[in-house]
C-alpha cells in the first residue's frame, strides 16, 4: 500500500435510539462519526461528508479533534441526516423507524487536492452513489473497503453493484449478504458475492463473531469479546470497520486488523451512541485485544 491515508466517506447523523434500557434522542452517530472515532487512537482519518446548520457544536468539536482532517466536511443550511431504530427483546434485531437524509440529499462531494490520492478509501455505509463518486475523484488506485446496508441494497442495488466491482474488501453483515444475492444459504450467498467483484468479503455475524473470506477457497475467523450488558448496538459495524481500516493502515496483519475491529465494536455497544468509544484509550484497546489473541 503506498500511502497509509485513511479517506473516510459516510453518514453523520442525529440519531433516536430506543434499547431495552432506554431510549435517548439526537445522539451524535452515523456510520463515519463511529468508524472515524473508532479509527482515531490508531490513526485519524480525512472525513468527507456533510451535516446541516443544526448539528450540535459539540459534534463539529468532537470530529475536528478525532480526525486527520474534516476540510472535506461540508456544513449546510439545512438538517442533518436523521435516523431512529428500535431493538427488540433478544437486542440483535432492530427495525429502522425512519431515515431522514436531509442535507445528504442533495450532496455532491469534490474532494480537497489533498484528499484524492489516499492508500484506503472506506466507503462506510451512505448511498452507493456518494461511494461511486468519491471512487470517480481518486486519482490513484487505493485501497477500497466498502460498507453497505439493506436500505441501498433495495433502493439502489446497481449503482453498488458499480461500487462492488471496485471494492477490495467488503463489510457486510450475513443478513445483508442474504438479501443483496437472494441466496440463504451462507457458503452460496459468498461464492455470488465473488462474482459481484469484491476481492475479499468478510462477513460479520454479530455475536458469533466474523470472517474473512477468500476468493480461493481460505478463510480467517475470529471471536468477540463478549459484552454482558448490550446497551446499545448502533455503530457496532461501523466500529469494527474504522478499528479494521486503522489496521490495514498501520500494516497489521488481516487477522490483527479484525482483531482491533473486533474490540472497538464491543466498546461501541457498552453505552448508547458514542460515549463509550468516545471515552476509551489505547490500553483498554489493547488490553482486550490481548485476551482475544
Ligand atoms: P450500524 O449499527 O453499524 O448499522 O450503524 C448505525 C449508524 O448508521 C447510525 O448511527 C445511523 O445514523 C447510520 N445509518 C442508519 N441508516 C443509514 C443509511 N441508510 N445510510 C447511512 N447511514 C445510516
């Protein structure tokens, strides 16, 4: 890989989340915020994306402070994309209550002439056309993990089929694997996912843990570190991605980068939003890592 940049494109948001313990209102969230937080005590990432004129101030503070750069951080007259989901009972199934796009509506991201030759590009969880359209501006051919989830599967399925075709790696949850190749069996729905273009494809299974594949066959497995009490699940797959990314930037191995994924989202889900992965330190980081190891 020739530079060890992070660009990190994906939603910023205001987030309603209701849990099993509770439900809290405009929590700062969205698939960058975590992936960008997650990534910071390894190495800050370039953000692009956008929020409205009614962002908290203490959000633009907490995002200036956690990345490289947000120069690519558009501010707009306007509302922040918005977001409500609800867990139920068992607290891994969740119903998405309503995604207001805002100010992302109409976004049109130009990168920065700093921003257009990074080593790895994460396209985290946004429309497929935002993805396709920070890929278009690279100049060079970094490395590209790309996130999705089943909105944009079902909404719109070819512009990330484009997107997949120049993905190296992709994140992908087994539900959304099963819904992006309408194939429910896991061993079939991965070989389809190969021939959608993905280098490699790992797939998170939630509390079993997560698995890197590849196209030849090999596979490389790890566990999670458990979590008694699930506060609240936003931003695990996010998480996991931005500790990922640090990882492959920091040239770690494959199962050390999953490792460092692994523990950012089992600190994502100890408090609701962004508290705890915002309050943790390198040590704790590192001190699970070495029980998982
Ligand atoms: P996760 O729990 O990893 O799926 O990520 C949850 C985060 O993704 C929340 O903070 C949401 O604001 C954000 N989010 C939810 N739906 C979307 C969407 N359709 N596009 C981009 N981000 C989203």
């Amino acid at each position: 890989m020739r530079s060890k940049s992070i660009l990190l494109l994906g939603s910023i948001a205001l987030d309603t989340i209701k849990t099993r313990y509770g439900k809290e209102s405009n929590l700062i969230g969205g698939s960058a915020t975590y992936a960008a937080l997650s990534s910071r005590l390894f190495r800050k990432v370039n953000l692009v994306g956008i929020i409205g004129d009614d962002f908290p101030s203490e959000g633009v503070k907490i995002l200036k402070s956690s990345c490289n750069s947000i120069k690519d951080l558009t501010i707009k007259r306007g509302k922040t994309f918005r977001w409500g989901g609800e867990y139920r009972e068992n607290g891994d199934d969740r119903e998405t209550l309503f995604t207001d796009l805002g100010v992302f509506e109409n976004f049109s991201p130009k990168l920065s002439p700093h921003n257009l030759d990074p080593g790895i590009v994460f396209l985290a969880n946004i429309h497929p056309e935002l993805q396709l359209s920070i890929l278009n501006q690279c100049k060079s051919n970094p490395f590209v993990v790309t996130d999705t989830m089943n909105l944009w599967i079902e909404t719109a399925k070819n512009s990330l089929g484009e997107v997949l075709k120049l993905t190296d790696l992709l994140l992908i949850n087994e539900s959304e694997a099963f819904d992006l190749t309408k194939i429910k069996n896991t061993d079939k729905s991965i070989k389809k996912l190969f021939e959608m273009g993905p280098k490699k494809v790992l797939v998170k299974y939630g509390s079993k843990g997560s698995t890197l594949y590849g196209a030849d066959g090999t596979s490389i497995s790890v566990g999670v570190f458990n979590i008694p009490k699930v506060i609240d699940p936003t931003g695990a797959g996010d998480s996991y991605g931005g500790g990922l990314v640090s990882g492959l930037a920091d040239g770690l191995s494959m199962t050390e980068s999953m490792l460092r994924g692994t523990v950012m989202a089992s600190l994502c889900i100890e408090d609701f939003g962004i508290k705890s992965i915002y309050s943790s330190d390198i040590d704790k980081v590192n001190k699970r890592i070495a029980t998982l190891r």
